[in-house]
C-alpha cells in the first residue's frame, strides 16, 4: 500500500488491497461452485425477487438449502460479488442485525434487481479487479 506525503494510506490501493482479500476468500467457493449455487437461490431467497433483506437474512435462508462456505469472511464476497453482478443492489435503508454474534450492529438493506439467473451476464465470475476498471465498468465509460 502506497502512502501519501503526510503518511496515511491511499484509499485506492486500500481499496484494491481489500478487492484482493476477497478474491482470496471466494477462490475455494469458485471452485466448489458454492458461489454460483448461491447465486442462483438469490431470487428464492428474497421469495420470487421482492422484498428486502440484510445480508444476515440472506446468509440465514441459503445456509439450510447449501450449507455454509469455508470461511465466514466468503460471506463479504459472496454479497460484493452480487453487487457487482447487478443482481442485487442496497436500498440505502439500514437495519439491525438480530444473531448473538451480531450485537445489533446496523447492516444495509438489500434488494434483488435480477430475478432470474437468465438475465446476468454471461461467464460472470465476480471480477474483483481494480476499483477504477469497477467503476468505468459500472457507468458504462471506457477506460
């Protein structure tokens, strides 16, 4: 991570530092297909593609139908990788998380845009490349 002059870390090489920890993370999930599982239970999980849902919500439903992945920090990706997909986006709402572990910390508040596996990009791995390139990707702008 590179630093400015006056010592405190630049936000995107911290942002691309974290993209490469969750790539790390997910790698065996890929592998498995645990990801692209679950995925394809998002519209099941929000019961036909309305509603809204925490992640906490979310993990709560697949974990029964496919159980959980290898590590709880795939839960990050698995979300980060759904956003950047389109297949679900934040409402801008917040709520309280309700497991014991979660100490009613606020978590955001989901929506599934894609209902139907049908209508994501084709070979969509979850690209967690540079954050410009996710940007540009995002807005439709060339690079």
């Amino acid at each position: 991570m590179s630093k400015k002059k006056d010592d405190t870390p630049d936000l995107f090489d911290a942002l691309a530092d974290r993209d490469e920890a969750l790539k790390k993370v997910a790698e065996p999930e890929e592998e498995s297909g645990w990801m692209e599982r679950a995925l394809s239970l998002l519209p099941e999980v929000f019961h036909g593609g309305y509603g809204e849902l925490i992640a906490e919500d979310i993990k709560d439903r697949l974990v029964p139908l496919i159980g959980p992945p290898h590590h709880g920090n795939v839960w990050g990706a698995f979300t980060n990788r759904a956003i950047r997909a389109r297949i679900i986006q934040p409402t801008g709402k917040h709520r309280h998380m309700h497991g014991p572990k979660s100490h009613a910390r606020q978590s955001p508040v989901y929506c599934l845009i894609k209902r139907r596996p049908e209508d994501w990009p084709r070979g969509d791995r979850g690209d967690f490349g540079s954050t410009a390139r996710t940007i540009a990707q995002a807005i439709d702008v060339d690079e």
